[in-house]
C-alpha cells in the first residue's frame, strides 16, 4: 500500500498497515520511540524519517517521560 510520510510529505510502500515504512527498521526502535511515532506521527513515517527519529530521538531533553535511563 502506497502511503505519505507524514513528516516530509514523501510516498513510500508499506506493507503494513501496523507498522511504517521498513518494518526492519521500526524494529530497531526502543519502545519508547515506537509510541512517539505512533501517537506523533499516526504510524505513517517513510524509512528515512523513521531512521531520523531513532537517530535524534534522545539528543535533547525534550520530556523525562522519553529519558532513557543514565
């Protein structure tokens, strides 16, 4: 199924209508990354933003509720 990214907009195939993009990829994201997608983004992200969002996800501190544990 052909899908928009609803952070930059681009078409992207998914698969699945659980999970965005690569499922390979959403697989590699911590729980916590899984719901800010979910709720955030409404399961709709292409492989490049979801990548973008595990890269960044813990680079400020945003909310303690997404802090992993130092």
């Amino acid at each position: 199924m052909e899908k928009l990214c609803t952070r930059c907009g681009g078409k992207f195939v998914s698969s699945s209508s659980v999970l965005p993009g690569n499922q390979h990829v959403f697989a590699d994201l911590d729980k916590y990354q899984q719901v800010f997608i979910r709720v955030y983004y409404k399961d709709s992200l292409c492989p490049s933003c979801t990548l973008y969002v595990r890269d960044n996800f813990y680079a400020f501190d945003i909310s303690s509720a997404y802090l992993k544990n130092k």
